[in-house]
C-alpha cells in the first residue's frame, strides 16, 4: 500500500459526504428527502451509491490508486467482504479513512477540528479492518497567521495520534477559494507546514492534502520534503473541467476529488450510462494528475 501510495499513477477518490453534506450529495445524484426517513435510511442509500462507484468496472487501481471512506463506509460491507478488504483485494484501491468530526466555529479567520471523542478505539478499528491511513479536514479563510499556526499545530497534533497506530494521516488544511487573500492565505500555510514536517522524526511520514494553489509549482518544495509520501489536491468548489486545469500546473500534485468526481452520476442511470459517466471523470482527473503541462 505504501509503495502504491506513494509512487502509483492515478488519484484518490474521495467518498467519504457525510453528516450534514449527505442529503445534498444525494439530491445531486438524483435521491430526494421524500425518498428515505432518518438518518439511517439517508446512510443506506449513501453506501448502496458508493458501492455502486466501487464496484464499477472503472474503478479500479489502474488509475484511482486510493479512496477516503467515510467511517460508516468503512464498517460497511461490499460483496460479503468488508469495504477496506474489497478495495484493497479486488479493486486494487488503497483505503483510507475520514476520521474528524467536522469544524468548530471560524475564530481568528479559521475553523479548527472539533474534538475527537473516542480516536484511539476508532484507529484500532481501521487497523483490524486493514485500512492504510486516515484523513482530516479543518479550514482557512482568512490570512491570519496566528489562525494558521493554531490550524497547522492542531492537525500535526493529531497526526502524531494516528501515526502511533501506524497508520499515515492526510493532513487537510483547507484554504477555501473563496478566501479574500487565497493567495496570503497559502503563501503562511507552506510555511507553516514545512516547519511542521521538520519538527517530525525521520521515521513518520505524512501526506498533505491542499487546495489547488494559486500560483503554479507553489508546493513544490512540500513535495518534495522527504517526510512526505504524497501531495494531493482537493477541488474545493471548483467545477471538474477548471480544477482538472489548474492542478495541470502543479507537477507532483494528484488529485484528491469529491464532488468533481461524481457530479455526472445519477441514480436514474443504468449501467452502462454510470459507467460511461464515471469513466469520463475518472479519465478527466487521471490526465490532469499525471499529464502535466
């Protein structure tokens, strides 16, 4: 897993909605709130969509090399096997781990992590089940560089949690695109995760997921940096077409995509319909991961 983590070509897909996102992804793929009642009729439905992903003959390791799950995802089961062991043993898909529990209230032009109630149970869980690493997501909004060093502490923090189960967290400080100073905004954060990564001992590693940034190469020296397995980019808001674009810019950097992955995908669809549309995204986000300008 590490190896593929690492060097593969490909992207990592990110189907890990959840909590309060979860009723609009579901509407985007064509399932209305009058179709379900309470939240596990609204989880089920979730899961049977992502199976339905998972399961599709485009989705596999030849070009989608990892998959963030969400925890539910993760204890689910795909064909009588667990979702980790199906995407691991017959998809050839390394699987990761969304694992915060969402966002505090912006404070000094950031929004920290909630707290994490019950982590270590949770990490030995996603060891047993053969899970290779975890991701977690706080935001910035404004550059403020007291907001970043509070964001960038937190997330190497918990970092140090995951990495004693060893297992490798994606760190995800988000800086949203719409953010009034973006490009402030991430000229701190580079500096502030770089002295994160120095700070680790020689024998942890981490992956980095950011937001595509607005200057081409910007992260490079981050991909560089040898306690890093990999830089991933998530979309943030912007459509598949201009993301695709601007991650073409950034040499190193392979996508990490959510909704720029499944917007085309509808319930109504048959089969082959689903696969056609999926297989247009997956080869869109894989030529803009490896091919660059």
């Amino acid at each position: 897993m590490m190896a593929q983590a690492r060097d593969a070509a490909g992207f990592i897909a990110a189907l890990d909605q959840s909590g309060g996102s979860t009723p609009g992804a579901l509407r985007q793929y064509g399932i209305g709130e009058d179709r379900y009642n309470g939240d596990a009729e609204m989880f089920a439905l979730m899961h049977k969509m992502r199976v339905r992903i998972m399961t599709s003959p485009v989705f596999t390791g030849e070009k989608v090399i990892g998959a963030i799950l969400f925890e539910a995802t993760m204890d689910g089961d795909v064909n009588g096997k667990s979702v980790p062991a199906y995407l691991w043993e017959e998809r050839g898909v390394v699987p990761y781990l969304k694992m915060d529990k969402g966002l505090q209230a912006e404070e000094d032009g950031v929004s920290l992590m909630k707290p994490i109630p019950n982590l270590d149970p949770l990490l030995e869980r996603a060891v047993k089940l053969g899970v290779f690493g975890t991701k977690m997501r706080s935001t910035i909004n404004l550059a403020s560089r007291t907001g970043i060093v509070a964001i960038v502490r937190q997330q190497f923090e918990v970092a140090e949690q995951i990495l004693a189960h060893g297992l490798v967290p994606i760190l995800e400080p988000e800086v949203l695109i719409k953010s009034p100073d973006k490009k402030g905004a991430e000229t701190i954060l580079r500096e502030e995760l770089h002295r994160g990564l120095e700070a680790l001992s020689s024998d942890k590693n981490v992956m980095l997921k950011v937001t595509i940034p607005e200057d081409a190469d910007f992260y490079a020296p981050l991909i560089a940096h040898p306690r890093v397995v990999r830089v991933v980019a998530l979309s943030g808001g912007y459509q598949r077409t201009e993301a695709c674009h601007r991650l073409k810019h950034n040499p190193g950097m392979i996508a990490s995509f959510s909704r720029a992955l499944v917007d085309d995908l509808r319930d109504q669809m048959t089969d082959a319909e689903f696969d056609a549309a999926l297989r247009r995204a997956v080869d869109e986000i894989y030529d803009a991961s490896v091919n660059k300008v």
